[in-house]
C-alpha cells in the first residue's frame, strides 16, 4: 500500500472512532454543567457538622459569658479581703511580705 493510502484509512479510522466519542463526551459535559443538584449524602453530613458546629458556638458564647460573671466575682471577693485585711492591721504596724 502508498503512504497515501495509508494515512486516508488512518484519518477515515480515527474519525469513525473519534466523531462518536467526542459527541459523547459533549453530551456528558452538558449534562453536568445542566444538572440539577441532588442533596446527597455528603450535603447531609455537611449539614449536620454546620449544625453541630452552630450548637458549639452557642454553648462557647454561654461558656465565656459566665466566665466573664465567675472573673467579676473573683475581683469582688479579692476587693472584700483586701478590706479586711486593711480594717484588721494595727494603725502603726507594716505588713511583712
């Protein structure tokens, strides 16, 4: 067979393959980029880690509020002893440390 002969049966091959498979992967990129998407699993999980996330949130913002009321009360109760220990020394006596 000629070189001409050969590369025509070539060209006529690769188009008889490669014309279907590129119209089917169009076909397949289309139905992709169209495609409604559908809640999976995944969605789902995603979903509950952002809720379970949310509740964390919520219960670290109660957290430090308390801690804000637990530290004002710590700064009461060292203002109290203070007092007291001030009240309790003598008029001429130094404290010792």
């Amino acid at each position: 067979m000629e070189f001409e002969t050969i590369l025509k049966v070539i060209v006529m091959a690769v188009a008889a393959v490669g014309i279907p498979v590129g119209a089917y992967a169009a076909i397949a990129a289309t139905r992709s980029i169209w495609a409604r998407p559908t809640p999976s699993a995944q969605d789902a999980a995603a979903a509950a880690d952002i809720a379970a996330l949310q509740e964390r949130v919520r219960e670290l913002e109660a957290l430090s509020g308390h801690m804000a009321e637990l530290e004002e009360r710590l700064d009461f109760a060292e203002r109290l002893l203070v007092r007291q220990r001030e009240a309790a020394r003598l008029p001429g006596e130094t404290e010792v440390r």
